[in-house]
C-alpha cells in the first residue's frame, strides 16, 4: 500500500508543477494483459475458503443425487419392513429406520434428487424472472413499470402455498418434480424482483451510467455492463437463501396433495412425516433437516463467495 | 465547415486565444420537466422550467465558462447537450446540424465528439470495472475510433497522458484517490478523441491542492488536441481564471454573456455584480475593498418563475417594466450583452494591482 | 485543577479578550480494521473571547476531528483520543464524565454543521427543534420554548419568523436551514462556536448572507469563532488569526493578513499559489504536487516532504534538519508566527 503510495507521488511530482506532460512515455514496460471484472472475480473466488467448502458440499449432495446407491450403502428405499418401525440409529442403519420400517439412510440419500432439482430449479427460475422482470420494470421505468410492479403486487397477494395449489390442482404443468418447481418459482419470484428493481433504478441514475449513455452506448450495453453487475449482489444473497424454504415448501405442497406423492422420494415429505412423529422418533425429522441446513449452507457460502469476488471494494 | 475532420489531432496546435469556427450553437434551447402526480396514471400539474431560453455559442478551441448558482439549470444544460435529455423547444446546432433531429448514424457520432466529464469523481467511474476497461468502453461503441490491436496500449498512453501510472490499467476506481479518478474520467473523455468537451463541475468535489493540477491538466489537453470546453460551475474564480467567454445563468436563462474581462470587470446585470460581489477575496490588502451586494431572499421557484425579468424579484433596481418584458439578451452599450433593462457596468471586484 | 497560564490574555487580533478554550496537544486516532489512521497529531491551540480562528485544511488533515474531539461526538470506537487536553473554563473536558461534558456542550461550546439537512430531524418542525435547547437545557414549557424559539429565528433573520415557527426542515432553502442551525447553536449564549464548513453547501451569495450573520452575532454576543474550512477566501474575510493543518498537525500559525501576505510553511504557500481568484485571471496555476497522505500511512520526517518543492534531503539538509527523517515541530519563526518548517526562514525570505 505505502509503496504505491509512494509510486503514485512520484508519477504525481513528475506532471504537477509546470507541465502536466512526462518527459518521456513510460509505457512500454507493462504486463499487456487487461483483466475484466469476471477474471479478477474468478481469481478471487479461487482464494476463497468459502468458495471451496460450500463447492465441496455441494459436490457432495451432487454426487448423492446422481449415483444414490453409492451413499445409501446398497440398500433399496423401498425394501421395508413394518417391524423395524421408527428404530433408533444403530451401527448397522446409521439413520435408523422410518415408520414404515425402510432404512432411513438409504431414503434420505435418495431424497437428494428430487430435493435438489426442486431447489436448484426453483432458485433459477426464481433468479431468472426476478432479474427479468425487476430488470426491466427498473430500467424502463414509467408505464412498463407501473404495469409490472402492479402484476407483480398481485403475484404477492396470493401466498406461495395457495397460489403453487391451484397451479397445481389445474394439472397444465402435471405433477412431477418440473411442475412442483416451477409452481414454487411462479409464486416465490416477487421480492427478488423488487430487489432488483429498486437497485436498477438506484444504479441508473448513476454518473457512470449517464457517462456509458452519453457516449452513445445502447441499453443492452448499460444493462449488462453497467447496471446488473452493480445491482445483483442483493438478489443473489437473497435466492441462496431462499432454496431452503423452496425445498421445504414442496413437503407443504405434499401435505396439501398436490406435490411430490409417495413413492416419491424427497427430504420435504421426510421432513413433513417425521414431524408428527417427533416426540417418539425424534430422528425422522433430524437427519433430512441436517442434510437440508447443509445443502442450504453450501448455496449460502457460495453466494456470499461470489457477491464478495464481483465487488472489487471487498478484494484485498 | 470541416465535416471530415474525424480526429481532434487534426486540429491540434490550435493555440489559446486563437479560436477557430464555429462548432456549436445552442438557439433559444428550453427543457420543461413536467410535475406529475398518481402513481399508475399521472397527471401533469404543472412544469419546471429548469432551462428557459439559452443562447450560447461555442467555436473550436475556446473555453466558454457557465457559471449559476444550484438550481439555475447549468446541469440540465450540460446533459442537454450531450444528449441525454431531449430539449423542450429550440434547437442545439453542430456544425450547422440540429442535434434533435439527427438520428442513428449522425447520433452516434456526435456522441462521440462531444465527451462530458462529471462533478463527483467517485460516483462517474463504474465501481465494477477496471480502469482500462472504463477507459477503452468507448471503443467498444465506437469500434472505428481505435482498431482492436493495440486497445490496451493506446489505453495505457491515455492514462499517461492524464498523469496516472499506465500499469495501472487493472486497478478498480476505489484504489484511487479523488483527484486520480477525475484523472480517469478525463481519459475516457479523451478516449474518443472528441471536439468538445462539457465539463461539469469537473473540480468542485477535489481538494484546493488537486484543483489546480486538475485545470492545468484540461488546459493542456486543450492546447494538444485543440479541444473546446464548455466549463460549467459556480467557483467564479476558476471559471474566470480557465475561460475565454463567460455565460452568466439564472433560473434557467442566461443574463449576461462577454469575454472574462468583460464579465468580471465590468459586469453589467444587477445579478452578475451580485454574485461577483460576494465571492470573498484572498489578498488580506483589498479586504473591504469592494461594495458587497446583499441579495435578499431565495431563489423563486423554477416551476412558478416571475413574470418579465427573473431576477426582478431580488433587484434593486426594478421597475414596473421588468414585471411586464423580459428583457433580451442584447448588448445594451455595455460592448456584451446583458438582460437588463438597466444595464449598467459597475466594478465590484477591485482591481488586484501586483 | 487549574492550569496558571489559562487566566492570562494571549496577544491576539485587536479588540479580542482573554482564553475561553485552549486545546492543548490533542490526539486522535481512528483504529479501524484495516489498521490505525492517525487523525489529529499533537493539536494546540487557543481561541479568545471576540476572537475568530480559522482552521484552514484540505480533507484528512484533521481539521473537523480535532472540533468534533472538543465537542465530544466522535465516534468512539474507532476514534480513541489518546492525548492532549481540552481546557473550558478552568477544567480539561476530557478529564470530566460524559454528564458534566453534556452540560457544557450547548450551553457552553455549540457547533454547526456543513450539512444543514441532515443535521435537523426531518419529522420535527424547526421551532420545536430549537425550542428543544431551552426545554433540555433550561427546562422550559413547551410554550416559553418556542416563544424563544421566535425570537431566535428573526434573530437570525428568517423572514417571516412567527409564520415559519411550524414548518419542517424541507420547506426551508439550504440557506435558510443553515440559519436554524445557527440559531440552535446560539440559543443558550455559548461562549465558543466551532462552525464546521457552514458555507461549503451553499451558493456564493447566500455564503455572504450567513458569514456576515455569523459575524454579527459574534460581535453582539462576544462569543469566540472557530471556523473550519479549505476556502482561503472565507478566512481572508472573516476570520482574525489562522491555522493551517497538514495531516493531523497545525503546520503555520499567525494572523490572516501575515500569513497571507507572507506564508512561513511551504504548505501554505503551495495552495496559495494552486487557487485561482476571482481578482484577476493570473497566469498559470502552479499547483502542490501529489496527493493529500494517508493518514494510515503519513511519511516519515516532515509529513509535507514528499509534496514539497523546497524539501532538503541527504547532504543538502542541515545536520538534525532533514526533511524525509525528521519531524518540524511547531516553532516560532518570526513574532507573532509560527511554523513547523525546517526552513521556514527561507520561505518567508527573512
């Protein structure tokens, strides 16, 4: 630091006074590299611990979700046996055994899957209309934004829960994994889109805007240039945290009977069942919520890693 | 006229003083901003009239300084003219072409060749990218401005130029002090090798040390690569010292128009001898040396101006006349103009005799 | 308790009276996670009665850290003052609890603010903002308060006084905001008022308007003025004496018409010669090179050194007297003039 400093002072002593010229161009004795915003976020992000962790757990549940029988130590979820009924973990069935007496290891594992696609695609969609329509409600502003805001005001009148029932009820999206995410997504989308919103308009009325638009740049430029880089730090913290309640609200949806039906497999319908059950089994609940605050945390961690890595204020 | 001279180096080596054609001329401009109330359908309520009838006319190599108190409309000036706000009537001509009425091609290029440099040196630079990347952005619109070998080198000569560390081209806006970042700011102006410059306050957020490498920065530029600034501000001892004409603004128009000697010497608008009445003076010996003119009261409000003259509401020297005619912007025997009914030259600032 | 010397007039401008606040080698640091930025370094200063100091310094040079030390509203943690006293009346403020110095404060040393906005409570009207000093001070009704509140107001000169008493913040002008906060600082008769750049935000006519306020109301009240600001013009018209400070120190000390007629610090000479004015055009600015330090990272010897044009280094210098390793300390050049140059003889052509 002090030593550019003192680089800086002298550059600065050679130009201020009389002239503001060097007496000799000192520019050939340069790295001819010119780093952008994401190559520099990228290196950062590689010496983040965070990065790494939450990579690494999420690797993991990737794996779980990908090659179940790996994880589950070869047992079938579905090879169950009424007499094993709510058992305690033990050496041999290290999560214990559901109410319906199949090894509970084994279910959470293959949970991973559905929880996971529902989560992640939920997220993204969530991201995607967010971003979109906060977006373009910010920047145009106006009538497109009034009309926005508004449908967007009607989307939070209805709770996420009633609003992915009916979608669901009304069967164009079917039932599967797809539908329930997308469900969720259609009706968890609005607060991120008011968080963009609010920051895009924020960020344009910036000089550095003003100076892009000045120099006759088009507004596909000033968005992806200027204004979303600045904008999407909140949104993304927002929608990582934002994956745990999703996932859960899927068991929910379950509950109601509209989501993810038995013999489907996910760490909601665990988590749904095992309450009921929570004074005599207390595992039944546990382990997919242990599993869940993971997958959570990993998505978190990441988040925050690369929030951090696209602000050159936060980088050493 | 010289429509194909594409590269401000063509003219360079225009020297000051020398001022060449005529590059820009702004007739009788306006920009109402409407009031509006509702929050799905509005309604206008009435308009701002943040400029109401500027003339100004600015010609290759020449410094023309606006100078108004906050709120005058200099601003909305500045971003009229490069465009980023469409005027309400009248007309910005460059190079005899009216700026409202150009479109895509003939656009792009005046944006180009008219460059703005803003106030605050820590809000203009985008936080997000690097230096070099703010610095070249222009050629990336403009791809024929500078051929896409060699960017980064010409970059790095820009930031010499401006007196920064060409190494520095990775570095991110924060790591610069406020002096530095004005500095980056002028390169990317310069970027686009344009004709004219509109700088906006472009030193009032620096330190008093920093101003001056700052103005004498824009001064040798201006000399090198023959541009012209429009130097919009309220310090008028800045102004006067960087320009060779001088616009005085109120509330919206402008009252009074002549070279710095003219303006400062003989000021001839009861607001122009105001205003250079209250600067303070930094030579201990002239010290109560001058007639200090209090202006009593605010400012009107720009969306409910006086009648006839605007400034008849704070003037000593009002008369029913100025409640019924505005008075024209037109040399009342003062040799510059003024828009006063009762123009008058007065010395308020004394005279600094070494 | 108290200190000999605090009963004795200073020799100061004409007409000023004796010491009503003497700083004496003050300190303050802001320890922040990034390290230690050393804000204010070994600040004296005296201010008397009738008497207007102007504190004239760039950003970072310690000028609004030292006032707001006095007034005791830094922010602690960071800002720890590990130093110095400050002397009101007989007793060292940094010596006494936080509810003797409430006590002092407002009616004994008030201060105004560059930024008139932000200083008053948007959600109160001004009368019961000013009224508030006379119902937390004096213990006044609720009606007496902005009776006084008036009476301030047009003494201040906001036209139209008794119809604004119940406007809001917002429905005054930046001018007229500037005016309540003086009227604020002055309910209660202070005996010193540190004005923290009070004419930066505002246009130049309007600076005219509140200096000559300022003015008067010292002349009727006799209270003690230090102004702190970066405009040379604002001290040259105002004020009486001056200090100049440079990273966190007082780098030339004297009155207005000495030291700008004949500055004694390379410093000071620097921004004289880097201004414009308004008088004439001049000719080329010849400004200070670089930028103001870092205060987490002030240079070594002379904080100026690496900026100035006269700087001695090596075998140029004199024995005990190089710029880069040793530190000026604040002396007397001439009389009635002090300097913390090595060479301040030379600059003043003495």
């Amino acid at each position: 630091m002090t030593d550019q400093q003192q680089a800086d002072l002298r550059h600065d002593e050679v130009e201020a006074g009389t002239t503001t010229g060097l007496a000799s161009p000192s520019v050939d004795a340069t790295d001819a590299r010119q780093n952008s915003l994401w190559s520099d976020a990228w290196k950062d992000l590689k010496r983040n611990p965070l990065f790494w962790i939450g990579g690494l757990l999420m690797l993991v549940f990737l794996a779980m979700a990908l090659l179940p029988q790996v994880f589950a130590r070869g047992v079938d979820p579905r090879e169950c046996s009424l007499s094993n009924s709510q058992q305690k973990p033990s050496a041999g069935h290290w999560f214990g055994f559901d109410q319906q007496g199949c090894d509970y290891l084994a279910n959470v594992v293959y949970g991973a899957r559905n929880s996971l696609i529902i989560g992640v695609l939920a997220v993204l969609v969530v991201l995607l209309l967010g971003v979109v329509v906060g977006a373009i409600a910010g920047f145009y502003g106006g009538l497109t934004d009034s009309l926005l805001s508004r449908i967007t005001d009607i989307f939070y009148a209805l709770p996420l829960v009633l609003g992915a029932l009916v979608v669901l009820r009304t069967g164009t999206l079917g039932r599967g994994v797809t539908a329930v995410a997308i469900a969720l997504a259609l009706f968890g989308w609005m607060t991120a889109m008011r968080l963009v919103r609010s920051q895009v308009i924020a960020v344009k009325s910036s000089d550095y805007v003003a100076a892009a638009r000045a120099m006759g740049a088009s507004n596909g430029r000033i968005l992806v240039r200027h204004i979303l880089p600045n904008a999407i730090a909140p949104v993304l913290v927002y929608t990582t945290i934002t994956i745990g309640v999703l996932i859960a609200a899927e068991a929910t949806l379950t509950f109601l009977g509209v989501g993810l039906q038995r013999p489907a497999i996910s760490w909601g319908l665990q988590i749904e069942a095992g309450q009921s059950l929570l004074r005599t089994a207390p595992h039944l609940v546990l382990f997919p919520s242990i599993v869940l605050t993971l997958t959570v945390m990993a998505f978190i961690m990441m988040g925050d890693a690369l929030r951090d890595a696209l602000d050159p204020r936060q980088r050493a | 006229m010289s429509e194909s001279t594409t590269g401000a180096t063509a003219a360079s080596g225009a020297l000051r003083g020398a001022i060449g054609e005529t590059l820009l001329e702004v007739r009788d401009l306006q920009k109402h901003f409407p009031l509006t109330q509702g929050v799905l359908f509005k309604r206008t309520v009435g308009h701002v009239r943040a400029v109401d009838g500027v003339n100004l006319t600015m010609h290759r190599g020449e410094t023309v300084g606006l100078v108004g108190e906050s709120g005058c409309g200099k601003s909305t000036v500045s971003k009229l003219l490069v465009a980023l706000e469409k005027p309400t009537a009248g007309s910005i001509l460059y190079k005899g072409r009216d700026v409202a009425k150009m479109g895509g091609r003939a656009l792009k290029e005046y944006r180009r060749e008219v460059q703005i440099i803003f106030q605050d040196p820590y809000a203009s630079l985008n936080p997000r990218m690097t230096v070099g990347d703010i610095v070249a952005e222009g050629w990336s619109v403009h791809a024929d401005v500078a051929p896409k070998k060699g960017r980064l080198q010409r970059t790095q000569e820009l930031l010499d130029r401006v007196g920064l560390n060409p190494d520095y081209v990775n570095r991110y806006p924060h790591q610069f002090s406020g002096g530095q970042r004005q500095r980056i700011g002028i390169a990317r102006a310069l970027a686009l090798r344009p004709e004219i410059i509109v700088c906006d306050e472009p030193v009032s957020a620096l330190d008093v040390s920093v101003q001056a490498q700052v103005v004498n920065l824009l001064e040798d530029l201006q000399d090198e690569f023959g541009l012209s600034y429009l130097f919009i501000a309220h310090d008028l001892s800045v102004v006067r010292h960087i320009s060779d004409r001088v616009a005085v603004m109120y509330l919206g128009s402008i009252v009074e128009e002549g070279t710095d000697e003219q303006v400062y010497t003989a000021p001839s608008h009861p607001y122009t001898q105001a205003l250079l009445s209250s600067v303070p003076l930094h030579e201990p010996h002239l010290r109560g040396q001058k007639d200090r003119i209090l202006l009593q009261g605010d400012v009107p409000s720009p969306a409910d101006p006086p009648s006839g003259c605007r400034f008849r509401t704070r003037c000593w020297k009002a008369q029913d006349i100025c409640a019924q005619e505005a008075p024209a912007l037109v040399d009342r025997g003062q040799g510059h103009p003024s828009a006063c009914h009762f123009a008058e030259a007065r010395t308020v600032v004394p005279v600094d005799v070494e | 308790m108290t200190r000999p010397d605090l009963s004795q007039p200073r020799a100061a401008a004409p007409g000023t009276g004796g010491t009503v606040l003497e700083v004496d080698d003050l300190h303050v640091e802001f320890r922040t996670r990034s390290g230690v930025v050393n804000a204010v370094n070994g600040v004296s200063y005296r201010l008397a009665e009738r008497e207007t100091l102007a504190i004239l310094g760039e950003s970072g040079s310690g000028k609004s850290v030292s006032a707001q030390a006095i007034m005791g509203i830094l922010d602690t943690p960071p800002a720890v003052i590990t130093g110095g006293g400050i002397w009101f009346e007989g007793r060292d403020l940094l010596q006494q609890s936080e509810e003797e110095q409430r006590k002092v404060r407002g009616p004994g040393i008030s201060m105004i603010f560059q930024d008139a906005l932000s200083s008053l409570n948007p959600v109160y009207s001004v009368g019961y903002q000013i009224g508030e000093m006379f119902r937390a001070h004096r213990g006044m009704s609720k009606k007496d308060a902005k009776k006084r509140a008036v009476e301030l107001m047009d003494r201040v000169r906001i036209p139209g006084a008794g119809a604004r008493v119940n406007d809001y913040p917002h429905q005054f002008s930046g001018g007229m905001r500037q005016r309540v906060m003086i009227a604020m600082a002055i309910a209660l008769d202070p005996r010193v008022l540190i004005a923290d750049e009070p004419t930066t935000a505002l246009d130049v006519t309007v600076q005219a308007q509140v200096m000559d306020l300022l003015k008067d109301l010292q002349r009727e009240t006799g209270m003690g003025l230090i102004l702190i600001t970066h405009d040379l013009g604002v001290v040259n018209e105002v004020a009486d004496n001056v200090a100049v400070m440079y990273a966190g120190r007082i780098v030339e000390r004297g009155t207005v018409d000495d030291v700008f007629a004949n500055p004694a610090h390379p410093y000071t000479d620097g921004l004289m010669s880097s201004v414009p004015q308004v008088e004439a055009k001049g000719g080329r600015l010849l400004p200070i090179a670089g930028q103001p330090p870092n205060l987490a990272a002030i240079p070594s010897g002379c904080p100026f050194h690496p900026r100035c044009s006269r700087r001695r280094l090596g075998a140029a210098a004199t024995p005990g007297r190089e710029c880069a390793t040793d530190l000026p300390p604040l002396r007397l050049v001439v009389p009635g003039r002090e300097a913390a140059c090595h060479y301040s003889e030379e600059v003043l052509g003495v």
